[in-house]
C-alpha cells in the first residue's frame, strides 16, 4: 500500500536535511541530500 502524504524538508546548520510531515505526526527522517531525506 502506498500513501501519498506531503513533507517539510529543511537542511539544517550542519548541511543534513530534515524531513517532517504535519499530515504524518511522529515522522522524522534526515539524509544526506533532499532525495535521501524524503525516500520512504
């Protein structure tokens, strides 16, 4: 099952980004490149 669900990616001070969503609360994931931030 997939879910389509819309993220907040910000880079943070340390050059990391950082993925939340508000529709999804408690998800929290962080990479390397925006891409990596927001694979499933």
């Amino acid at each position: 099952m997939e879910l389509a669900i819309r993220i907040h990616v910000e880079e943070l001070p340390e050059g990391l980004f950082l993925a939340t969503s508000d529709e999804l609360p408690g998800l929290v994931a962080q990479g390397r490149t925006v891409a990596e931030a927001s694979e499933p």
